[in-house]
C-alpha cells in the first residue's frame, strides 16, 4: 500500500503542478478507503513541504447540501492550506494556473488556541476563535471533470486550490454567524447567497467536526491556522476576465480577478 500511496500522491503533485487532470482514482483503485486517501493528501502535504512550503490552515468542505447535491457526494471532506494558496483581497490570478476551477464564500475563522479533537464542540470552536474573516476559496480538481466520490477529492487535497483572504479581521461578540449573510457576485450578476447555518447548521459546527475528524489522524487543528468551514452556496465556474466578490455584511467583502 505505501508505494501505491507514494506513487497516485505523485500523480496529484504532477497534475497539480502542470494544470492536467488525472483519471478518477475511484475508478482505476476501487479498493482505496477514506483512510488510505488521507494518506495520499498526507504524502501530498510531506511532499510540498519538503520543497518548502508550509501549512497555513486546513479546509472542511462539502458541508452544505448545496455542495454535496452538486458534487455528488454525501459527506464532508478535509484538506491543507499551504503558503502558496495565499491571495490577497481584490489580487488578480491567473486563470491558466488551475484546470477547472471553481469558487465559494467561506467565512474563516483565524484559531487563537489548538483544537484537539475528539469531543470538540462548537462552543468550543467559538471559544478558540481570535477572527473571523471574509474568504473566497477557489477549489480546483486535479481529477479529470470533477467526476468525484469522497475518496478521490480527500486524496486530491480536498480538491484546495487558492484562498482569498479579505482585509477586514472581526472578533465574534455580537454575531450570530449562523444567521450572518452572505451575497456571492461574479462581475456584476449576483450568482449566489447563502448564510452561515448552511455548512453543517452553524460554521463552527464545521470546524469541530473537522477537528474531531482530524483526531482520528492524530491531527489537531492549530493556533494561528486559517480553518475554512465549506462553502455556503454553489460553487461558481470561473473564467478568463471574470471578478468574484463575496459580501458578508458587517463581517466585510472579499473580491478576486481571473485574468
Ligand atoms: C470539493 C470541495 O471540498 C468543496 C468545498 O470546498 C466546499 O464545499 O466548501
């Protein structure tokens, strides 16, 4: 098992790397578990940050029906935010960087103290949380059409790609970010809105339940991560020349550029 691990977590960086998408794992290995495409992601990760790179924070997606109905899929998935997924507020990227890509609003929330799984709840979360933060996060699947199941975008990172950070940090008292709005524009067309009770019921929900998922790997969620909670509605095709701006009232905007 290590070396078909080494060598599909391989195949991933490659595909990553040079904007090409890879046949569905599901359909080539129907024996990989959620277990062993962790530990893909896991080789992936080991993999980036001996060239260098460092974990920033990690991402929980497929938390909202939106998202599931959309994909397919019936679970929430998990993944690493690495330095070079950085973006800043209005910044342009480049669209031939990824393959097929997609974004979402996501409110982030900025740790202030680790959550250590199992038994993390989302009082707990709310208790960790230094800020939270507008986000765009641009996923990307380095498996061919986004033909996923649950296995393939776990070992694919949790098909991550970018995260676009807004500028204006704000700490929790006085919000319900369940009830927190949210209106999703691309160039002028609103496309989408969503509130915070869509991932999983309340966004810090989603990030304990990432927490306790995490301590099945001995993983734990750290202070001073950025942890994305999942989108809270459709994801977005993006193309050439497009803006995406994602509005969260009192919270603030966030907004990216493909050109
Ligand atoms: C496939 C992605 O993890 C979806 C995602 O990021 C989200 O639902 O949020």
């Amino acid at each position: 098992m290590k070396t078909l691990v080494e060598s599909i977590a391989k195949e991933l960086i490659d595909a990553e790397s040079h904007q090409y998408s890879v046949a569905p794992l599901t359909e080539r290995y129907s024996e990989l578990s959620v277990s062993d495409a962790y530990q893909i992601q896991l080789e992936v990760i080991d993999n980036k940050i001996r060239e260098g790179h460092e974990v920033i924070g990690k991402k929980v997606g497929l938390t909202s029906a939106a998202m599931q109905q959309m994909l397919g899929v019936d679970e929430p998935d998990y993944g690493h935010l690495l330095d070079y997924m950085k973006v800043a507020d209005g910044e342009k990227v480049k669209i031939s960087d990824f393959i097929s890509p997609k974004v979402e609003a996501e409110i982030g929330f900025i740790l202030e103290r680790d959550l250590v799984g199992p038994n993390v709840n989302y009082l707990d979360v709310l208790m960790a949380t230094k800020y939270v933060v507008p986000t765009i996060e641009i996923i990307d699947s380095r498996i061919t059409d986004w033909k996923i199941k649950l296995v393939d975008t776990v070992a694919d990172n949790g098909s991550s790609a970018r995260v676009v950070i807004g500028n204006k940090l704000s700490t929790i008292e006085g919000f319900d970010l369940r009830s927190q709005g949210m209106l999703f524009y691309k160039n002028d067309e609103l496309v989408g809105t969503g509130a915070g009770a869509a991932a999983l019921g309340h966004p810090a929900q989603a990030v304990a339940w990432l927490a306790n998922k995490l301590h099945e790997f001995g993983i734990h969620l750290k202070a001073g991560e950025l942890i994305l909670p999942g989108a809270l509605s459709c994801a977005i095709s993006v193309n050439e020349g497009d803006t995406i701006s994602a509005h969260f009232g009192h919270l603030g905007t966030v907004s990216v550029t493909f050109e």
